[in-house]
C-alpha cells in the first residue's frame, strides 16, 4: 500500500508576505503628503478628510507587516502615519483653541468679565 502524502503547497512568495510592510510605507507617504496638501484652500477639504483614513491604514497595516520580512519598511509606515496623525491632532487644536480666542474677544474678552455689564 502507500502512503497518501499531504498536498504540497508552495511557500509563500516573498512579494506576497512584503506586502503588508509596503501597503503601510505607501499609505504613511501618501497620509504625510496630504497633510501637507492639506493647506491649500478648496484641495485641504478633501486632503483633511482623507489624511486620518490614509494614517489609520498605514498604522493598521504597519502593525499587521511587523511579522513580516518586510519590517523595517513596516516600522517605517507606523511611523510616517503616527507623525501625520500628531499633526492633524496639533493643527485641529490651534485651529480650535484660535476659533474660541476670536469668539471670547467678540464678546468683550476679559474685560467684561470684570467690569459686570
């Protein structure tokens, strides 16, 4: 009799499991240059929207690629998207913080917090 051999299966290619580690350096390039595009007036719109799906992705990615042999190019992702989210985070707070400056001074500022008008 003989022996029923398990079915071979080809290791998986080098492209397939660098994929992950490149998908995450692409998408933390692409989230770092929308971030910059961002401050262009009617193209900031889209580019502000799109910067935190594109940064989630390449840490997202990133993460999952860190198994892979295409790590460094993973770690390289994490960190391009984690930059452009911190500075997403840091423009929406100035922006935030310069709106409630300009509406607390069209309502009289300190001054009429003190003098009871």
């Amino acid at each position: 009799m003989t022996e029923q051999q398990p079915p071979l299966t080809p290791p998986p290619s080098q492209n397939q499991s660098q994929t992950l580690g490149i998908v995450s350096l692409c998408l933390g390039i692409l989230s770092l240059g929308s971030f910059c595009f961002s401050f262009i007036p009617l193209l900031g719109i889209v580019c502000c929207l799109a910067t935190p799906l594109l940064d989630a992705g390449a840490v997202v990615c990133g993460i999952l690629g860190l198994k892979t042999p295409a790590r460094t190019m993973a770690i390289i992702g994490i960190v391009l998207g984690g930059l452009s989210l911190a500075a997403i985070i840091v423009m929406a707070v100035i922006q935030f913080a310069a709106m409630g400056f300009s509406m607390f001074s069209n309502l009289g500022g300190f001054n009429s917090l003190f003098s009871g008008h």
